[in-house]
C-alpha cells in the first residue's frame, strides 16, 4: 500500500503509512526534491519510525549502507555520488551541549541533507527554513506523519 496524502494548506501535510515501506516510500518521494543544504526535523515517540524514514532518504539518495540508530553515536554521515548525508540524534542533548557538535559546520556544506531526530535542543542553532515532521503511532504499524514547511525551500520539498 503507498502512503496517502491529504493536502490542508501550501505549508502543512498529513500522510498516513501503513507499515515501515510505506515510510520510506514517503521519504523517497520527499528525497526526489532535495538539492542540497536541507534540513529535516523528525519528531516521535521512540520506534516510531525516525530512523526507518532516514533509511527511505538514503535508499533514494543513492546511499550504499543503510542508516543505523543514531542514539549512540551523535552524528552519523552517509555518502552518495551527489550528497552528503548527515543523521543527527539529539535525544540526550541539552541546548548548552551543542557547542562542540559543530552542526554550523554541516550547515554550510552545500551538498549536505541533514535529518535530525528529537532536533528541539537544536532548534535556536539551525535555519529557519526546515521541513518538520512529527511521527505519531495509530496502532499496529500505522503511522500518521505530519509534515510541515517553514520557508520556500521546505515548501518546495513538501510540493506547495
């Protein structure tokens, strides 16, 4: 089954999954639009499916290995021919930690997707313009994404 969309205005999108392929089809679709110099918010309760949508980006944007888990490992970076592909986990991160992360230096890398997982304590340091997408369980292996565009490029990702 592929994941379904209902349209409620240019900057904000609900896509319902039915299971884990259905998720990474979405982010797919969504890494079909990246050029380079994004950033992506991913917000959810823990095996919501943050990483499994981190999978979806990569497969599309031609990474080799499949992304892991961040939780242990802050940063986590995936090449493909074209991009860069920096998953970020903030879970344990307080705002003062974020220092020493040097995600300034992410940030200017052209080529560079990044797509943090529980990006709040970061949410000060990074662009304005991000798409956000908040992951909520419905049960079995439904899920129920929320996905919302803050500037034109993040609009642009999510086809406003």
């Amino acid at each position: 089954m592929a994941p379904t969309a209902r349209k409620h205005s240019s900057t904000f999108k609900i896509f319902e999954t039915a299971c884990s392929a259905d998720t990474r089809k979405l982010a797919a679709k969504l890494a079909r639009k990246l050029r380079g110099g994004e950033l992506i918010f991913l917000r959810g309760p823990i095996g919501a499916g943050k990483t499994v949508f981190v999978q979806g980006l990569a497969a599309a944007l031609g990474v080799k290995s499949a992304p892991a888990s961040a939780s242990f490992n802050l940063v986590r970076e995936y090449h493909s021919k074209k991009f860069k592909l920096f998953h970020i986990d903030l879970f344990r991160l307080r705002e003062g930690d974020l220092a020493n992360l040097g995600l300034e230096q992410l940030l200017e890398d052209s080529s560079a997707i990044i797509a943090a997982e529980w990006p709040d304590p970061a949410a000060l340091f990074l662009p304005q313009d991000r798409l956000e997408i908040d992951i909520k369980l419905m049960g079995g292996d439904k899920r129920l994404l929320t996905a919302r565009a803050y500037g034109p490029v993040s609009a642009r990702i999510l086809g406003a």
